[in-house]
C-alpha cells in the first residue's frame, strides 16, 4: 500500500492485490471516515482474474490500510439482479431486512410486487446461506413487508455504511452477493459464540475479550453492533459486558 496524495477532501492510496498482483487506485473520502464512529471505512475492490475474487480493505483518516482479507472461489447458482433488487425495495429497506434476519428466524416477506418478493427470497437465502429460514405465512415468528421494513430496536448505520461502499465499488452482481453473503456469514458465526460465552460467563467481558473471541476478525464498532442484536433477543447485554466507552442508548 503506498498513500499517493492527499488533499482537503481526498487520500489517494495505490494498493496491490496479494492474489492476483493487480494494482488499483482508490480514492478514500476524508467525510466519509469522519462520519463512521470507527473513524475506518471498509472498501470492497473486484478483479476478474485469474478467477473472480475480492480484496477488502479497511482504511483509516491518514490512509492506512488497519487490515485487508480475500474473498475468493465463490459462485452463484443463477445470476440474481442483486442491483435491481435492492434498488425495487430501497437500500433502507433492504439494510433493515438484513438486520431483522440477522436478530431473528422464521421471518416472513411480503410485498406487492411478487416477482421482486420471489427474487430477494432467493438472495437473502444465498446471502444467509441456509442459517436463516425465510418461512412460509402460517409458521412465521414475524412479518415484513419489503416495501415499508420497520425499523429494528437498534441502528442499522454500520450495515448501511457497508452497503453503500460496496454498492459504489462493486459492479458486478455476484460479486455483490458473494461480499455480502461474507460479511453476514462472519457476523451469525460471531453471534453464535457471542451468545453461548455471554449465557454461560460468570464474570464480565469487555470488547476486547469479545473481539479477542472474533479471532480479531470484528472491530469495536462491529462487536457492539451484533451485542445491540442479541440484546433484542433478550440477553442483558449491560450485565455481562462492560462497556464504559460510549452510552448504550447510542447503540441500541
């Protein structure tokens, strides 16, 4: 990585990509860095050969990289319109169903445009990778329209800030799918530990025990993001974590 330029609004870095060799410019919005909490924005980059694969990047204000991993030797069955679809329900939309399937089981999505219905089924389900039912009306826990998401007890930011980045960097389809279907994958992996350590510890844990459990995979804003899920799910998050940093009401 080598930081090319810098200017009142913009860092320009150069980064080569470990697999493939290939080099890329990327343009870091100083704005957009200030406005995560992190103060770090994660950059999806694309390239095609030798097969298709995925560098992701975080970044910091000063333009470097915190850490960096591969996404690689993913397929899609059939070539979903990932674009279209979350264009049809709106990026608000589609940032709270994730959100939603990411807290809960046997949810049920409706909407007025069936065909659009019947496509994000088959992407969420790609996305969630069989770790999510989406179920059928009578065996729901709850309901969703597509069109009009309500909005979780907790912020959906840190997934539409991802949401957005990768939407602005990625221009292939399957590739979107194949970088969403990661991040959620990483995060119901950590949910799964979360939830066992925090029912059975007896003693309180701090972020860096739980990001330390991530095998340092999360950041400290990730880590309080999925502690906000399970607290929707019931645990009593400020009992089992300490947390003195920032106001829980901030997060959930």
């Amino acid at each position: 990585m080598q930081v090319l330029s810098e200017s009142q609004r913009y860092i320009t870095i150069k980064v080569k990509c470990p697999f493939c060799g290939g080099e890329n410019e990327i343009y870091v919005n100083k704005e957009e860095i200030m406005k995560d909490p992190s103060g770090i924005v994660r950059i999806p980059i694309e390239h095609d050969a030798p097969q298709p694969h995925i560098l992701v990047i975080d970044v910091d204000s000063h333009g470097f990289i915190r850490s960096a991993y591969l996404i690689k030797g993913y397929a899609v069955l059939e070539r979903i319109p990932v674009f279209d679809i979350i264009d049809a329900v709106g990026i608000d939309n589609f940032a709270k169903l994730l959100c939603w399937l990411l807290t809960y089981d046997d949810i049920y999505i409706y909407g007025y445009d069936p065909n659009i219905v019947k496509l994000l089924r088959a992407l969420l389900a790609y996305v969630f990778g069989g770790q999510r039912k989406i179920a059928i009306e009578e065996k729901a826990r709850m309901k969703l329209d597509i069109f009009n998401t309500p909005q979780p007890e907790f912020s959906i930011d840190l997934i539409l800030r991802r949401l957005r980045s990768a939407m602005r960097n990625i221009k292939d389809p399957q590739s979107l799918a194949a970088y969403l279907r990661h991040e959620i994958g990483n995060y119901l992996d950590c949910l799964k530990i979360f939830e066992r350590v925090l029912k059975e510890t007896t003693r309180k844990l701090t972020i860096k025990d739980l990001i330390e459990l991530s095998e340092n995979k999360l950041r400290d804003d990730e880590v309080k993001f999925l502690l906000a899920i399970l607290r929707m799910r019931g645990i009593n998050v400020e009992k089992k974590v300490l947390i003195p940093e920032f106001k829980i009401t901030e997060i959930f």
